[in-house]
C-alpha cells in the first residue's frame, strides 16, 4: 500500500492510496481511497506511516521550557523603533542605549523600581528583545547616568523634529510630592497635589499638538514664572527658533515675565488676564456683558495694555458653573461660622477671646477660600457674621467670562484661533495627568541625587513621548476621541468641548462599530500581553536547539498591531 500522485493536465494532481502486487511478470495496482481533498499535514503523516517510520505526537516530541508575555513588549518597542527614538537616543546600538529603551518601555508596561524592573527584563519579552535579560539595577542606574549626559541633545532632537521656527510652543509647571529627607530637589512650595509633603517642580515644553519636546527639574519652592526665561532661552539657543510663540497660563506668563519678554526679539506670547485685571477692566468700562450679546467673543482694548491684543470670552456653562459652586462654598462657610458662633455663645463663664475666636474664623476661610464674601465681627466674648453682598455682587459680574492677551496681530491669529491656541494648553495637562496617573507614574520618586531625580523625569517624559503616539495611532479602540485633533479646529472656541458621534456611541455601547471591546489605555496593554512566546526544545535533545512560536493574535490584538503599523 502506498500513496501515489497522479498529474491532471489542467486541474491539481490527484492524491490516492493505491495498492500493489505481483502476478508472474505483470504488476497490477488498484485504487482504495482518493485522499486529494485532505490537509497537507495529514498526507505527510499517512506516508510515513505507509513507510513504517516512527510516528511522534508534538507533545511527545517536544516540551514548553517557558512562556514569556510578549504583545505588550512587541506594540512597545515597535513603536519606539518605528519612530527612530532608539536611534535618537544613541546613534550606535550600545547596552547602555538598550537598557534605557527597556527603562522606558517599562514605565508604560509596569511602572516600579529599579529592583523590581530588572524582574520585569526576566517576566516578560522585554529583556530577550534587547539581549538585557541579565541586566542587574546597578547597570539601570549608570545607563540613566548615561541618559542625563545625553539629554540636551536628544532634546534638540527632538526639537528639530517637530518644532518649526515661527510656530506655537506650550510651556507648563506643575510639581510632584516627595517622601523622603535627602534630595536637594524637595523643597517645601505650593503643593499641587495638596498633600502637604515636600515636592519637585519640573516645567514640560511641548508643540502645539501636545508632543513633549523637553524636560526641567526645579527645587520644589521654585515659582512657576521665575522659569520663563530659562524656557526662552533654551528656545532660541539650544533649539535655534528666531520666532516663536510662547502660550502659558496666568500664573506662568505673569506681567513680570512679559514686561522682560518684551526686550527678546522674535518672541511672541498668549496668555490670560487675572481675574484683578478683569475686575480692573469691568471698573474701566472696557469689560462689559453687553459685549456678548450677540457674540461669545469680542475683542476689547485697554490703555493699561498697550500694543496688545485682548479678547474677552463669555462661556455660560462656565458660568451656571462658577455661580454654583460658588453658593455651595458659601453654603459650606456659613454652616461652620454659625457652628462658631453657637460655640462663642455658649461660653459665658469663660468667655473666648478676640484673638481665639479670630484663629478659628481664619481657619473656616481658608478651609474654602470664601473670606472675601463674609463680614465678620469679632470681640472678646461676641462673633457675628455676614455675607458681603458687593463682592459676590463683583464676581459675579465676572461669572464665565475670561481674557485671553497675546502679543500677536490679527494678520497671525485671528481672535477664534487665538483663543484655539491658549487652550491648547490642555495639551500639556493632559501630559502631567498621564506622567503623574496610573499610565507612566512619576511618583513615587525613588532617587535622591541631582542627576538621578532629573534622569527619572527626564525617562518619564520619553515614556510619554512613546505613549502619545501610540494613543493617537489606537483612538479607535480606546475611550477616546480619535475625531477630536481635527474638530478642535472646527468647533467654537469658547464654548466647552462635546464628543463626536462616534465618541458617544462607543462610550454608551463600550464597543467599537467594528464591534471591538473599547479600552483604556492600560487595559489594552494588559489584553496585548496576552499574546504570549512559547520556547520549545526537543525532548530527546535537552542541550539541543531552542525554537520560539508566538501565539496567533486574537481579533483584537491584531487589529491593535495593524493600527500602529506593525502588523502586516
């Protein structure tokens, strides 16, 4: 018994097991089965069984030694790759360069210390991929080492690649807490995070679509503004921009650093008046209700800002807003100063003093910041109270109305885009949410040194460099607008932004209309990572040859693969 094929002129051979014997001198064959329709694999098995070879099922062949997470790693590095930041961060491959790139394809992928990063090297692909799996933490420590001496030049880099001399730059504060007694950085200043701890500041530039380009760290008790002129500096230095237009807000572009902005040739500004220069300017009669009538905006001049362009917008949703949260801190206020004033009542035989009786008020006003709209009267033994009906009177004159002041004419941004640019800066917010979130996690700052502590933030900012990207490139399968960079330009600039139909329907129905689950960001990683690498070896031949098989991607693996351009 045997199988023969037998060629058809003009259709695909048939496939048949035949039978053969002998009578005399004549050979005789006969047809037992055509197998022509069957798979490959099965044929082959049946012709060596037909030839008496040793049949061996693959699981008694071989053996799984290991099983490695591996599509999280695999979307990562592809896209670090895919966007040359491997070869912005080094020119030559070099293990210090490799090491770094796991270092920040950690922070997307698990976020921890240096410790628990070199498990991470040895518990998924991440190692294996870069030959590092026998990286120790003192060797992630000398590669960030390595990284700091390279960071103005990967940040020029950087610059080069997508700022352009003329365009917007978005330049932005904030600070994070530090637990620990050592690091020169922390220093006690205006806690963002109002935990009361030490913090350090660090100030992140970016291009007009949100693309971090560089990085500074501050002690913690720096001003916000008191950084601007470094920023303009490296600007036109370092990155060799001529002309550029620098958007901040209120508290970073104070009148102070534009005043000295002024003398700089080729720099521009936009920013917004504080809400005293917008109580100054309703006092003028520059600002008035009247002036949106018809309008949510209006351009308005002022003698107190010469040779400036403001434009003053009116939002009602953030009016209706501001006018509600306002009535229920002033609920809240007069709920603890009627509280106060039982308890200086009560004390007859002991009456409180003037001064104790202030120490408490003062406590209840800045426990919501409504002193400005209370009267108070306070004596020893006496406590009544208030609300100053002017000055709620004054800001609510001011309820949902801001103003944007730029150095820019109307022959380069007209009143809609200049507004468009100022809150652009939601960019660079949303840029401190995913450093300082659950994506990239800043915090916990675990160094203490003046070169380390920049060095983390400095890998922090590279690691949101690479997510940005791919956030972009997956919107359609995460919860998030991929329609929005475009309407941004589109919609009107003052009222609060509202999602796209397709925004809606995924958030309502958590699917795709391709009918994918929707993620977040993190969830998709996790789901990625299912995709996993076997290593094989044979079983007769345990110092023999390793083989590597990956698991076929689910639907949505691959569709997460084909968005960021590395699944063909």
């Amino acid at each position: 018994m045997y199988i023969e094929t037998v060629p058809n002129r003009n259709s695909p051979p048939a496939i048949l097991i035949r039978e053969g014997w002998r009578e005399g001198n004549k050979s005789h064959k006969r047809t037992l089965a055509n197998i022509t329709n069957w798979p490959a694999h099965k044929i082959a098995a049946l012709r060596s069984l037909l030839r008496n070879e040793t049949l061996v099922s693959p699981e008694e062949a071989f053996e799984v030694t290991q099983t490695l997470p591996h599509g999280h790693v695999e979307a990562v590095l592809g896209t670090i790759r895919k966007l040359g930041l491997d070869k912005i961060l080094g020119a030559k491959r070099s293990r210090e360069r490799d090491i770094v790139i796991a270092m920040i394809a950690g922070q997307l992928l698990h976020s921890s210390s240096k410790l628990s990063a070199t498990r991470l090297l040895r518990t998924t692909t991440l190692g294996e991929e870069l030959s590092v799996q026998d990286a120790d933490e003192n060797e992630l420590y000398a590669a960030m080492d390595w990284l700091s001496e390279r960071q103005e030049s990967i940040e020029k880099k950087l610059a080069s690649r997508h700022l352009k001399d003329g365009g917007i730059v978005l330049y932005d504060v904030t600070n994070s807490s530090y637990e620990g007694k050592t690091c020169p950085l922390a220093k006690y200043g205006h806690s963002k995070s109002g935990k009361g701890l030490p913090v350090i500041s660090y100030g992140v530039i970016t291009d007009e679509d949100g693309r971090p380009i560089a990085v500074s760290v501050y002690p913690g008790n720096t001003g916000d503004s008191s950084t601007v002129l470094e920023q303009t500096e490296k600007l036109r230095e370092r990155f060799g921009l001529n002309r550029m237009v620098l958007v901040g807000d209120r508290g970073t572009l104070t009148q102070a650093q534009l005043d000295k902005m002024k003398d700089a040739q080729g720099i521009g500004w936009i920013t917004a008046l504080r809400s005293e220069s917008l109580r100054r300017l309703v006092n003028e009669g520059c600002l008035q209700r009247s002036l949106f009538d018809n309008k949510n905006l209006a351009e308005i001049v002022s003698n107190e800002y010469p040779g400036e362009r403001l434009v003053a917008c009116f939002n009602p949703l953030l009016a209706d807003e501001r006018r509600s949260k306002r009535e229920v801190l002033l609920s809240a206020t007069e709920e603890k100063l009627e509280k106060l004033s039982k308890q200086v009542l009560r004390r007859k035989k002991k009456p409180l003093k003037a001064s104790e009786i202030g120490l408490k008020a003062g406590k209840v006003h800045g426990l919501y910041k409504m002193g400005k709209h209370f009267i108070l009267t306070i004596q020893d033994g006496l406590f009544q109270w208030k609300r100053n009906a002017d000055t709620i009177r004054q800001e609510e004159q001011l309820d949902g109305i801001y103003v944007i002041r730029t150095s820019e004419t109307k022959d380069r941004f007209t009143a809609e885009e200049t507004v468009r640019r100022y809150k652009s800066l939601s960019h660079v917010e949303q840029t401190f949410r995913a450093m300082k979130g659950i994506d990239i996690l800043v915090r916990p700052i675990r160094h203490r040194t003046l070169q380390r502590v920049p060095a983390h933030i400095f890998l922090c900012m590279l690691a949101y460099y690479v997510q940005w990207h791919m956030r972009r490139a997956l919107a359609p399968i995460l919860f998030e607008d991929h329609e929005l960079p475009a309407a941004r330009m589109l919609r009107d600039p003052v009222l609060s932004a509202e999602a796209s139909d397709v925004a809606k329907i995924k958030k309502a129905s958590r699917r795709t209309p391709d009918g994918f689950v929707v993620h977040s960001f993190s969830t998709l990683l996790y789901e990625l990572s299912r995709r996993a690498r076997f290593t094989c070896r044979m079983i007769s031949d345990a110092a023999g040859p390793t083989l590597h098989q990956i698991t076929k991607p689910t639907n949505l693996q691959a569709k997460a693969l084909e968005l960021l351009g590395l699944f063909p």
